[in-house]
C-alpha cells in the first residue's frame, strides 16, 4: 500500500505542476497560514469563572493567535511572523519575542536552515540540519480550499520543535542533575555508574496534510519533507493552517538567507537562553537576599 502511495505521489507531482511550469524551470510561490494555540490553565483554570477564562484569552490572544507567510521556490523557502500589535496595550510582545521563532530560511536540497534569532538584544545566526522528519504516508484525504489534500502523521523529538523557546522546568531539572551528582561524589571521587536503560526522549505527535498540486517539499515552521506543500499541520496544543496561497506572483520574490549575527548550533544557542536565564534567576535571588 505504501508504494502505491508513493508511486502515485510521484505521479500526481507531474501532473498537478502550476501552468508555464516544468519540473527543470521550478517556480515560486507564497502561503499565509493562521496559527492557533489553545490554553491550558489546567487546576488554576478549574478556580476561574467562563469570565475570567475569555478575559484571559483576550489578554494572551496575540500569543495564542498568530500570522505567519511563507515565501519558496522548488528548493528554498523563508518563514517569518507578520508582527501584530496588541490590541489591549498597542505594544508588541517583548518578553515572548524572546523566546519566539525568527526569521527561518529552508533548503530542503541540501538539508540545511538558517534561522535569525534575537535574544535579549543580541542577535544569532542559528545555522544547522534541518530537523528530521521521519513521515508516515497515509491514504486519508481532505480538502483545504480548492486543494486536496493527504494526511501524514510523524513523532518528532521535542527539542528538534522548540530549540528556540524557554521554560523554567528546564531550570529546575538541570539543577536537580547537578545536585544528584555532587551527592554521588565520596571522598573527592565521583562515582560512576553504568547506565542499563534507555532515557525516552520527550516527544510530540504530528499531523500535517500536504497537497500534491503543489510539489514542493516545504511547509510552516520546522515541517518539510512531504511530496506536496504542507497546508496544514497540528502538534500539542498549536495548528497551522494555510488560509491563502498565490503562485507564480508577478512580481519575483526574493529568497534569501538571513546573515546577520553571531553564527550558532541549535543545541549552543538552546544551552545559552538556558544559561541566560539561570543567570538572571541566580542574580535576583542575590537580590533579595
């Protein structure tokens, strides 16, 4: 069944090329999609009125509700927000913006992203692999406008999705790890022990539909590797959809990588927001006390 699909992907990949367009020449074209997070207020939100509970999604709607544009060809793409003021304040989001994605440049080719990041004022150049996306191809289909689009589903390691973002959870599970390994030091030696079982490694369940009619590998975010364009996709509690596609726009778009900032890994810029913050925590506590 697999091969069917996937023969059959191949197929309609030629057949549904946009008009003035062969698979030698490539072509351009730009997606808006809608992103939705829906808010968990777990035991706290058990203790709120439906007042309350709508008087804070107001509040937190432009962190919940977002716009994003994606520009691409046959092999690059770009991705950024449309940056949207609040509403309540007129103010953008500051504290958030530090832990949001930036500007994101794909090349599905060569496997490669570029991402500028700006951190409290200082600004990166996340350069690294793209994230690996091991999709399972399904037959199930749907339709997004005037496209018909196939389901996939994938199970992607949490830190590949949020590399760029913070939670004060990551605080406190490295301080636990430095704490256990200071008890396991006796008479200045550290003890060692070998380590049998396997850590799971945290991670989220993904579901995208792609269209065919668009044979490009590209999608939102860290998504790409489908035989057709990502319209939609939901993991966690966030989706994207794809609210508007224009081919072929008249006027060419320019694709190209951001560059500039300090040039950084993935796993060094994570390891430097979480040092930040570490940081920050310590220096107020000195405060306090």
């Amino acid at each position: 069944m697999k091969t069917i699909i996937l023969l059959f992907s191949v197929v309609a990949s030629l057949i549904f090329l946009p008009k003035n367009t062969s698979p030698v020449d490539g072509f351009q074209g730009q997606a808006v999609y809608i992103s939705k997070t829906r808010m968990d207020l777990g035991s706290w939100g058990a203790r709120m009125s439906e007042e309350q509970k709508k008087q804070m999604q107001s509040r937190l709607k432009n962190r919940l509700e977002k716009t994003y544009v994606l520009n691409f060809n046959k092999e690059e793409s770009i991705f950024d927000e449309k940056e949207k003021l609040d509403a309540m304040s007129g103010a953008t989001d500051s504290w958030g913006n530090n832990f949001a994605a930036g500007e994101q440049y794909k090349n599905v080719k060569k496997q490669e992203m570029v991402q500028s990041q700006e951190f409290y004022g200082k600004q990166f150049l996340v350069k690294d692999k793209l994230a690996a996306m091991e999709w399972q191809m399904g037959s199930e289909t749907k339709q997004i406008g005037k496209y018909t689009c196939f389901k996939a589903t994938a199970t992607i390691p949490n830190s590949e999705l949020t590399w760029y973002s913070f939670s004060w959870n990551e605080i406190s599970t490295d301080t636990q790890e430095k704490r256990e390994e200071k008890e396991a030091a006796v008479d200045g030696v550290t003890a060692t022990t070998e380590v049998i079982e396997i850590a799971e490694i945290p991670s989220t369940k993904v579901e995208a539909w792609y269209t065919l009619q668009i044979p490009v590998g590209h999608g939102p975010a860290e998504y790409w590797g489908l035989p057709g364009l990502i319209l939609e996709v939901s993991a966690g509690d966030t989706t994207m959809l794809c609210t508007k596609i224009v081919m072929n726009p008249k006027e060419k778009i320019e694709i190209e990588a951001p560059d500039k900032g300090k040039e950084i890994t993935k796993v060094s810029y994570k390891e430097t927001i979480v040092g930040k913050m570490m940081e920050m925590r310590n220096n107020r506590g000195r405060r306090r006390g």
